[in-house]
C-alpha cells in the first residue's frame, strides 16, 4: 500500500517534529480538529477534496479559517494541501 507507507512518512515527521517542540498533544489535538471539521460537513469535504478547486484557493481558506491552530499542525496540513495529499 504505497498510500499507507506515504501516510506514515508524514506522521512520522509530524510527531517529530512535534516532540522537538514538547506539543505532540496540542498538535495531534489542532490535527484532529481538522479532520473532524472536514467530516462534520459534506460540502466542507467536497470543498477540500476536489480536484477542481485550485490549491492555493484550499490553502488560502485552511490559513483563514485554521489560523488558530499550531504553527506546526497549519504548516503540516498546508504541506498535504500542497502536494495534493489532503
């Protein structure tokens, strides 16, 4: 599963970095925030998950919207955002 090992390249470095920073609780926290607001409503998901809306309009709205969680957990989902791995 070439998803699967990707996914957990990210989270290795995510929990990283996260650990260097002494939040890995905070971070997993702003992380689960996230998905669970992706989840909570269907057009938000449709939003984020379309192909045929523009990365830099996603991460425009993920800044705007999310602008309150860690640096680290923002940065982390604007990186997925812009490698298409949202």
């Amino acid at each position: 599963m070439p998803n699967e090992a990707l996914a957990r390249r990210y989270a290795t470095a995510i929990f990283q970095l996260a650990s260097e920073a002494g939040e890995v609780e905070g971070i997993g926290s702003d992380l689960h925030t996230f998905v669970a607001t992706l989840a909570a409503d269907e057009d938000v998901n449709r939003f984020f998950r379309s192909p045929a809306v523009d990365r830099a309009e996603k991460a425009a709205v993920i800044a705007g919207a999310f602008d309150r969680l860690h640096e680290i957990a923002l940065h982390a989902i604007l990186l997925l955002v812009a490698r298409s791995r949202l």
